[in-house]
C-alpha cells in the first residue's frame, strides 16, 4: 500500500476516564483529566471520543460527565472547533426503532448539548442480527431531524460495513466514520481485503482505537519486567516476549526522528489513513501525542513496520463483537 499523502490528525480517546477496573480511576484524577482536556485543544487535538459505557460500577456514564463539564465551560468559538462522538452500546435491552432514544438523551446530557456524532457501539451482527437495522434506522431519524449532526460505526467489518452503507445510503444519511482496534499490534484492518480498503473506497474516514496496545507499544525493547497488575499485566506479560523486534523497531525510527515509539505508532496508523485516538489522561501525555503532528513516516519506514507488524504473530485479542 502506497503511504497517504495527506494523513488524519489525531484525537483523544476517554474509555478511562471513569474505568477503575482497567485504568484505575478515581474522582481525585478529575482535575487532571480536565487539565489533559485543556492541553489537547491548546496543542490542536479537537476530536474526543466517548460512550454511553464508559464508566465501571458507580461511575456509570462518568466519561461522558467529565467531557460534558469540560465542554461546559467552552467559549463559544472553542466549542466550534471541537468535535465530540460518543458510542451508544447495542444492549439486549435497546431494540426497535426507538431502541436508542432515551440512551441518545441522556449520553446529550452528560455531555451538556456538546453531541456532534452518534456511533453504534458494536455490530450485533455475529449475535443478533435482527438488532442491528432497526437500530441503525433509529440513529438515522436523529440525523434527519437534525438532533446530531452525523452517524458514525464502531466495530464492524468490511462486509458488514458494506450492507450497512447501503442501506443508510437509501436514506441519504453518510457515514462519516468507521472506529476499529488498529495497531501494529493488530493490522487487520490494513490488510489487502480488510476495513481500511472499504473505507477508502466509500469515503469513510478511519478510527484507530487502542492504537498504542493498551500501552505495550510505548514500552522500551529489553525490558519485559514490568508492574502492572490486573488484566492490562497480564496482556504485556503475553504480548511484550514476542513483541520485542517490533519494539526495536519502533526505537529505531523514533531515535532518527528524535521522538518517542509511541508517537512512531501513533504516525504509522495515521501513515494508513487512520485517525487514532490514543487514551489521554495527563497534560503531558497531550503533548507526547500533539507531537506526532510534527512529521511523518518515510514510505520506507512505513512498510518496515508493516512487514514486522505482519510476522509478529501474538496480536492484541480481537473485539469480539467486531463482525465480518
């Protein structure tokens, strides 16, 4: 695949902003993660995704609560220039054409009115396929009536993705983006027939998520010893051993570009036509990501990284709800 001319920023992804089980939060973070909000608009991070899911326990809803107290406090200008998608999960309970509805109501007022793209969660398609349509007509009818400005999908496939653009096509109702798990840990999307190609093909912009591997590609080649516990230690301590040829060659390619190999993997999804959006949750970690912007990977560099990406055979645990 030829490198991309003109490549997509990157933005900002909240799944743990409210996420103890994962990520460990806590209320005491908050003004932290609303300084990292300060910090991405400043260094030109202006997308933020979201969902209705983002939360553990009693902290249900709360990722969308804390960009809604951010957006809040927005000048008007400001909100212009920001744009904020939240995912609406396909639960069991939610069916019909009105299925979303209250869902849609109350993720607008967590967010304080800041909604500008609507996102099914998950394809139902490997499960329950007779969810899905109705469903997605439903997120139609509030782009028709003008309650969001767009519809956008998360985690579908190309043949999947295929139907389903055709059938909002009917309607006259674009999808604006597609969101799937993509890295160098996880190339599938990238691959001759994978979502990438259909997405170019159909003018739909492409979504990274987890594009740093839960963090295992911001990890120094050699160092396999590492302290975390629950299921993010337990995903490096399967994922680092294998990965550490990628790892050397993410150094390298940082070391010559005088930047970090998180920002290398960050560049090599946006080198694919990919927009990622990496989990932000310090001022500092803004600007280890803003500084990606600054330059992109040689064509050489690009398919170097393919190649080891492709021979790297323990990969991130595919979604399971991603469909076909």
């Amino acid at each position: 695949m030829a490198l991309q001319t003109t490549q997509p920023g990157i933005g900002v992804g909240t799944w743990a902003w409210g996420n103890r089980l994962l990520w460990g939060y806590e209320p005491s973070q908050d003004p932290q993660l609303e300084a990292t909000f300060r910090q991405a608009l400043d260094r030109g991070l202006h997308f933020f995704d979201t969902a209705d899911s983002y939360g553990t326990g009693r902290f249900d809803g709360r990722s969308e609560d804390l960009l809604g107290r951010c957006c809040g406090v927005l000048s008007p200008l400001e909100r212009q220039r920001l744009t904020v998608a939240t995912k609406l999960a396909p639960f069991p309970w939610r069916w019909g054409r009105g299925g979303f509805r209250r869902a849609f109501a109350a993720s607008r007022r967590r967010l304080q009115g800041k909604l500008d793209r609507v996102q099914l969660h998950w394809s139902t398609a490997r499960y329950a396929p007779w969810q899905e349509a109705p469903l997605l007509d439903g997120l139609a009818d509030l782009v028709i009536a003008g309650e969001v400005a767009g519809l956008g999908l998360s985690n579908m496939g190309p043949r999947r993705l295929r139907q389903v653009q055709a059938r909002l096509a009917e309607r006259g109702i674009p999808i604006l983006s597609l969101q799937v798990q993509l890295s160098l840990l996880a190339p599938e999307p990238i691959a001759p027939d994978g979502v990438a190609a259909v997405c170019r093909e159909l003018g739909i912009a492409l979504i990274a998520y987890s594009p740093l591997a839960l963090g295992v590609l911001g990890q120094p080649p050699g160092e396999l010893a590492h302290t975390l516990s629950g299921p993010r230690g337990a995903l490096q301590r399967r994922l680092l051993p294998a990965a550490q040829p990628l790892l050397q060659g993410l150094q390298e390619i940082a070391g010559s570009h005088g930047a970090t190999p998180a920002a290398v993997a960050l560049n090599w999804c946006r080198a694919h036509g990919a927009m990622p959006i990496p989990g932000l949750r310090r001022p500092e970690q803004v600007d280890a990501a803003a500084a990606a912007l600054s330059w992109t990977l040689s064509e050489a560099e690009r398919q170097g990284l393919d190649d080891l990406a492709l021979a790297n055979r323990v990969r991130m645990p595919a979604n399971p709800f991603q469909s076909a």
